[in-house]
C-alpha cells in the first residue's frame, strides 16, 4: 500500500511537452513523414514528445513490434498516476463530455496539463481534444494547444 499523499504527486514532464495521442504514436510508429515533421517543428520549438501510458495500451503496443520500439525511443513515456487521474475526471466534468467514451482523451489531455510552461497535445480529433485542451489551460493557466495531425 503506498504511503498517503504519494500517488497524488504530479507526474514530471518537460516544461514544454509535446504529447501525442493514439494516432500520433500510430503515424510515429509508421515513420509517416508528415509526423517526423511535425516533431522536428516541435523540438525547433523546445517541445519534447511524449506519450501518456494510456495510448500504449490504446495502440495495442507489443513489446516485440520494432516499428513501436522506434516510436517509444524518442518519445517520454508518462505514467498515469493519481494526480493525472484526478485532473481527467476535472476536465470531464468541466468539459460535460462522457467519461466512458472520453477517458482516454482526457487522460492524454491531463497529462499535458502537467507541464511546466506549456503544452501541445498533437491529435487528428477534432471534436474531444479542442474543449479538453481549452479546459486544461482554464484550469492550469498554461497553453494546452491543440495539433491538428
């Protein structure tokens, strides 16, 4: 059993975190080039990439799959931790969006919330993520921006 308080801390990312969803890590994994450019534009930027633990099981990652070895060597992996947890269930609740279909969106949006300075969250949806990331940076006070893939 952990200690009280410990599952709440919040989880550490780069102050600048460039968080792909499923199909981000999916384009990542199939070396598209459109994806390489727009990582490369990011790190331009002081972004780095990273990926909630959540899109793993998302993409039915497989530990023998070279294609997701190469997606998850430049890519942070961010555990999904309590504190993460609590931040997706807010954006839900402030966005009204249902948590049964939404959570995973949520999740990857609460993980790039964490950052220190801003975020990207790099999502070809358009109909979840915009209202999350706009929550998440009512919530925090930091840019939660949307990427459109």
């Amino acid at each position: 059993m952990a200690r009280a308080g410990v599952e709440r801390r919040p989880p550490v990312l780069p102050s600048h975190a460039f968080v792909l969803d499923a199909q981000g890590l999916a384009l990542l994994a199939a070396r598209n080039r459109m994806m390489r450019a727009v990582l490369v534009a990011a790190a331009e930027d002081g972004f780095v990439p990273v990926i909630s633990v959540l899109t793993l099981a998302e993409q039915h990652y497989s530990a023998s799959s070279p294609a997701f070895d190469y997606a998850l060597s430049v890519v942070t992996v961010v555990d999904a931790t309590r504190a993460v947890a609590e931040r997706a269930a807010q954006l839900l609740a402030e966005t009204s969006l249902d948590g049964h279909e939404n959570l995973i969106d949520a999740f990857v949006v609460a993980t790039a919330s964490f950052a220190e300075v801003a975020a990207k969250v790099a999502s070809s949806d358009g109909s979840h993520i915009p209202p999350l990331c706009k929550a998440a940076t009512a919530i925090t006070g930091r840019s939660v921006a949307v990427v459109r893939l």
